[in-house]
C-alpha cells in the first residue's frame, strides 16, 4: 500500500522530471566542470610535451658538453664534470622555456630549490691503449604545477622524468674517410703575404749591363710563401690531427686529388694521412682552373659501397664522409661551376659533409664554395697563409668531434 509520504516523493520527481529547464540546470552543472577539466587536461599535456622536449634537448646538450670536457681536459674531476653539465642544463632548459618553474622542497626545511641543480649524474672511465673514453649520465625529474582546470580532476603538478648519455673519446671511436679537392692553378705560385720565417730574405738577380756588354747584379728582397707551400703546410696540420685522433689507422681514411684546367690522377682512399701528405707535398702549381672533374672523381669515390665495406671489415662502423674543397681562384669556364655545384648537391644528399676553403679567393671563386660548403660554418675564407692553416686545423678538429656522440 502506498503511504502518503511515498505518493509525495512521486510527484516531486515526476515534475522536476517533466520540467526541462530543471533538467538542463542538472545537466549543465555536470558536464561544465567535466568539459572545463578536458580542456585543462589538453592545455597542460601540450605544455608537459614541449617541457619534456626542451628538457630532453638541455640534458642531450649537457652531457655532450661535459663528456667532451673530459676528454680535452684530463685533470677535470667526475664531480667537476658533472657540475657543469647541470649548469649547462640549467641554463639551456631556462633559456628555452623561460616561464617554467619546477621545484622541489628541501627535507626539514620550508624553503624550495631549483631539482636541476640536484640532477643524478654519473662519469664512467675506460682506458685503452690508444685514448680514453668517457661515458656522462645525467638524470632529473622536473616538476609542474597544473593549471585551475585540470585541478578539478585532482591532479595538481605533473612530473617529467629525462635521462642522456654521450660518450667522448680521445680517439677516433667515430670510422671517417676524408677525401681533399685541391686548386693547384698557376696562381698558386704566387706570392701570400706571409714571410718565410725560415728565410725571411733571397736573392734577386737582374741584368744590369748593355745589350753589348752584359752583366749581372742582384739585392736581397723579402721573401714570402707562396701558395702552393702554404697549401702543403695547411694539408701537414690537418693530417696531424687525424694521425693524433687515430694513432693505430683503424678509423680514418683520406684521399686526394687535384686540379687546374684539367684534373691530375688522385691518390685513392686509403687507411691513414701519409700517402695524402706525400701527395700534397710533390704538387707544383701551373695552369688555368676548372673544378668539375675533380670534385665530380672525389664524390665518385668517397661514395662508393666499396668504402663502407673497408671500414666495416675494420672496424665495423660506417664511416662520416668529407671532402675539403679548396681554391685560390674561380674557374674559368661557366660549365664548370654549373658542374661543380651539381656535384656538391649531390654530395651534401648523400649526407657527405662539405668543407670549403677560399685562399685569397676573388668574389666569383668564393660565391662557389659558399655554395657548395654544407653550411655556414664549414667555409672558411682565408686570406694570409696563416689563416690557410688554421683553417685546415680547424676542419680537421672538427672532424676528429665526430667522435663524441649520443649513444642514447
């Protein structure tokens, strides 16, 4: 039997059921807070993604930095080391998302620190008879709060966790084969404008008589390197830094070969810089200039599978591949640099990387090497002999970087 109280209960529901503006109150306070936690939801995931990349990118950079301090600088300490990557880090991560601000508290106090600076980190050491090798870890957790939103659902912060490694090494861990594109043109034969230090003086002989009673004077001069023997020290001091970075010959090969308006038979890649170096150091300078061949044979055979192969069954690596591409002049046929940077694009689509050197280089001859350098940073202009070899010096440190790398 129905109680009154029962038939009451019936009828308030029934017309608050039957009332649509009763139910689309209900209906909206439900589904307004779900719709604005979703929306916080989406806001917040969007910034955890592009906190967790620029964290990930800071501890990538900072352990590579770290790892190659080690290996330049024997005396630095594991926690000298691993105090720099945090600053680097640090430093990075802020610099790219300037409004992040995680923290954590410090046990027994009141106050916050910034967790990077407390980021786990560890250094392994490996000797070898040939260098050392150097192993960085670091690992942090960053901390974010959530926004007013997404609180709704109860999560209030959100934890990103990152963790790198690079290896660095004093030898050349990373397999390479170098191949050198060389202007040997006639006017590699003229004068720089840097003294020989080794005989800062010579000798000119002139003619000074008559057409009917000759007779021969001479005077000191200034005496300056010319090119081709500036060329030949630059090649000295980059093969010097290969030969340090691979003592035993079992990472880097080079090759080379030459040109001026025809190209000379090179000298074929092979295991170590002594044969490149012998080459370079019997060239003589003569001839017009036309690069295209030249470029055309070093890109033919830095590329061929016969090369991976060499260094797989040595090393069982495959190895980055350059080719250093110098001039002192421009070429003097239009095909040839239509050619030339043909072969460049090519080269820089198979991921060979491009160094270019312009030595006192006219405008013309300088526009092609810009050009086919890889970028910005591998062409180098170089107007003295001086800056000849610390360009060279300078590829061949960069190459020999190659050698410190993400292993995860």
């Amino acid at each position: 039997m129905m109680t009154t109280t029962d038939s009451r209960s019936k009828s308030l529901f029934g017309r608050l059921w039957r009332d649509r503006a009763g139910n689309f109150g209900i209906a909206t306070a439900i589904i307004l807070p779900v719709t604005a936690a979703t929306a916080g939801v989406a806001l917040d995931f969007n910034q955890m993604v592009q906190v967790r990349n620029a964290l990930q990118d800071s501890a990538d950079s900072a352990v590579l930095s770290a790892a190659n301090a080690l290996a330049k600088n024997k005396n630095m300490s594991d926690t000298q080391a691993l105090e720099m990557a945090r600053k680097f880090m640090k430093a990075q991560f802020y610099n790219v998302v300037p409004g992040a601000k995680g923290s954590e508290t410090v046990p027994g106090e009141t106050k916050t620190q910034d967790p990077l600076d407390n980021a786990i980190g560890t250094v392994t050491r490996n000797s070898s008879t040939s260098g050392n090798t150097y192993d960085v870890t670091i690992k942090t957790d960053f901390t974010l709060p959530t926004n007013g939103m997404t609180a709704l659902l109860g999560w209030k912060t959100f934890t990103i966790g990152v963790s790198a490694t690079a290896r660095a090494t004093t030898e050349s861990k990373n397999a390479m084969s170098m191949y050198l594109v060389l202007d040997r043109s006639g006017s590699m034969s003229w004068d720089t404008d840097t003294i020989n230090e080794a005989q800062p003086k010579k000798t000119v002989y002139y003619n000074c008589g008559s057409s009917w009673r000759p007779r021969t004077c001479s005077y000191q001069a200034d005496n300056y390197v010319i090119k081709i023997d500036a060329l030949k020290l630059a090649v000295a001091s980059l093969t010097t830094q290969l030969n340090t970075a691979d003592p035993e010959k079992r990472y880097v090969r080079t090759g080379a070969v030459s040109y001026e308006a025809r190209m000379y038979d090179p000298v074929a890649l092979e295991w170590g810089t002594a044969h490149t170096l012998s080459y370079v150091q019997a060239l003589v300078a003569d001839g017009g200039t036309d690069s295209s061949d030249a470029m055309d044979r070093a890109y033919e055979d830095i590329s061929k599978a016969t090369e991976d192969t060499a260094h797989k069954n040595k090393n069982g690596q495959k190895p980055s591949k350059f080719i250093v591409f110098m001039t002192d002049g421009d070429n003097n046929y239009a095909e040839a640099d239509v050619d030339t940077l043909a072969t460049c694009a090519a080269a820089k689509k198979d991921g060979i990387e491009i160094f270019t050197v312009a030595f006192m280089a006219p405008t013309k001859g300088q526009g092609l090497l810009k050009a086919c350098a890889s970028g910005p940073s591998n062409y180098y202009d170089a107007q003295d002999a001086a800056q000849l070899v610390a360009a060279f010096k300078e590829i061949g440190d960069k190459a020999v970087d190659a050698a410190t790398r993400l292993t995860n």
